[in-house]
C-alpha cells in the first residue's frame, strides 16, 4: 500500500502541471493568506474559475488521500509497533486541512460564499503539518535503517 500510494501521489501530482495553463496562473492552494487568494479569485476569468473548481474537486481531493496514505503508511511502518497509529495522526490531520482548505476554495470558485479569509489559517497550517509528517516518516525511517544495519553488523 505505501508503494501504491506514493505512485498515487506522484502521478496525481504530476497532473496538476497539466491543469495549470488553464487555470491560467497560480493555483488557489499555493496562496497562503485570505487576502490574497481574494485577490487570485478576481483576476480569474469564468472559465479559469471553472477549471480550478474541477481541478480541486478531482485532483485536489485525490492528491491528499494520496500523499496522507502515503505518509501514515511510512510513519506506521517504521515507528515502533507500540506508536504505529499515534505516528500516522499527522498524515490523517493534513488530510483534514487540505480537505477543508479545498471546501473553501470551492465555494468561493462557485461564488457560493467567501471563506477564502480561512485560508490565512488552513493553508500555513496544511503546509506546516506537512513538513512535519514527512519529518516524522523520514527520522522514523532513518532509525529503522539505522537499528536493521546495526542488528545485521
């Protein structure tokens, strides 16, 4: 499964390059702060809105499941059995804020509702818990290298 999921999260991740000339410009889960997402949102055009709105719906909803899985699955491979699950909280927290970041951005391509000033929050937040779940599973694996070729001597 960790195999798959970081294919997964490659080639998902690959997809968003194919996306990005028509969006035409920087995509709304790169923009850190409310205030300038707003801004990002009023320079779109309807059919630039349009593309950004599927774009988060497939790929953007697919690409944290992906590289959430991806990391739990490290993080709980490599931590002591006795910590396996408290490891993977990280990975399933990122999950939770891409999706509510991605919530927000859709409702406010679909002009439904403006909550774009959450993402001054949800997105340095997702960011943030990203570095540190991808922290966890490499230290993680760096101990288990390091405990199989001290064992293996």
């Amino acid at each position: 499964m960790i195999i798959l999921s970081g294919i997964a999260m490659v080639a998902i991740g690959f997809c968003f390059s194919l996306v990005a000339p028509a969006v035409d410009g920087e995509l709304l889960d790169m923009i850190w702060s409310g205030p300038a997402a707003e801004a990002r949102l009023a320079e779109m055009d309807a059919d630039a809105r349009t593309a950004h709105f599927w774009t988060t719906l497939i790929i953007d909803t697919a690409y944290p499941l992906a590289y959430g899985a991806f990391l739990a699955g490290l993080a709980a491979r490599f931590a002591p059995l006795r910590f396996s699950r408290l490891a993977m909280i990280p990975a399933f927290l990122i999950v939770l804020l891409d999706l509510a970041e991605n919530t927000v951005q859709m409702v406010a391509l679909q002009e439904a509702g403006n909550y774009l000033w959450l993402k001054t929050y949800l997105t340095p937040a997702k960011f943030g818990m990203f570095a540190f779940a991808a922290l966890l599973a490499g230290v993680l694996g760096l101990v288990a290298l390091a405990r199989f070729a001290l064992r293996n001597r």
